[in-house]
C-alpha cells in the first residue's frame, strides 16, 4: 500500500444540487501522461513500432508517492500527526520542511537495514530497508512540491 501526496486548491466553485457530495479539495492540475502514454503503446503494438518513452509532465513529477510506513516515518520526521489521509495547509508544511533541512546532524536520517521475516507458521515479510538521508530526500521533493502549491494545500491518501 502507498501514499500520494499532491498540490490541492479549495473548490470554490458553486455546490451542484444534484450531486451527492462536493470535494472539498481539487487538484491544481491536471495530468494526461499515463492516458497519452497507453494510447501510443497501443499505437506502436498496432504497427510494430518501438514503444514510446514515458510521458512526464510538471504535474506528475511533483507527485510523491510513498509506501504507508515511509510517508509514516516521513510524518514523524516532520512533526506531523500521521493519518492515512488528510489535508495540510502547503505554507504551513514549508514551513516543516524547511526547519527538517537545516544541515545538522539531527536533520541526517541513518540508514535502516534490510531483513526478510520467514516464520514459521506467519506471513513472510521482507522490509527492503532504507538508505541513509531517504527521509531529508524526500523532505526535499515535499519542499518541493509545498512552494509548487503556493498558498494552496497538499493533500495524501
């Protein structure tokens, strides 16, 4: 399971009678990589052709994917209460952010050794670890993303 993280504003515009809720959040952008990118698969299958690149856009590469435990280990890291989803004002995040980069040695995560669980009897599992300063990097990309969204919001789930 994972986390997106991504660049929100309030949806101002007028309540639909007719729909059942109204989303309180919607993206600042809009993105049409993968749709673009499986047209031209099927394209290129069609004809025999190389498959094309993948498609990037400033929208998608500001998104921040994370496995639940390392956007977790990420909220921990930054101060804030952890929740599966949810909405956090992006000056405010900055903010977080900013203070977390500072070059002190407090603000360098270390790294987190793998390990494989085969126990007899429960579910395997295989923590693939974690390489030293992955929680500063990716301070770095919410930083990142945070000034992208201005006085906006980002958003996770």
């Amino acid at each position: 399971m994972s986390i997106t993280f991504s660049a929100v504003r309030l949806n101002l515009s007028p309540v639909d009678p007719a729909a059942k809720y109204r989303r309180p959040y919607v993206p600042m952008g809009e993105c049409d990589c993968v749709d673009r990118f499986i047209k031209d698969c099927d394209a290129a299958e069609a004809t025999g052709a190389d498959y094309p690149p993948v498609y990037s856009c400033e929208f998608c590469e500001l998104e921040i994917n994370l496995a639940n435990a390392n956007a977790a280990d990420l909220f921990a890291w930054l101060g804030i209460p952890f929740d599966y989803n949810g909405v956090i004002d992006a000056e405010e995040l900055a903010v977080k952010c900013r203070r977390r980069l500072w070059n002190e040695d407090r603000n360098h995560d270390p790294e987190i050794p793998g390990y494989e669980d085969k126990t007899p009897g429960r579910c395997s599992v295989i923590y693939t670890g974690r390489r030293p300063d992955y929680l500063r990097e990716n301070t770095e990309r919410m930083l990142k993303l945070a000034e992208y969204a201005g006085d906006n919001a980002i958003s996770w789930g």
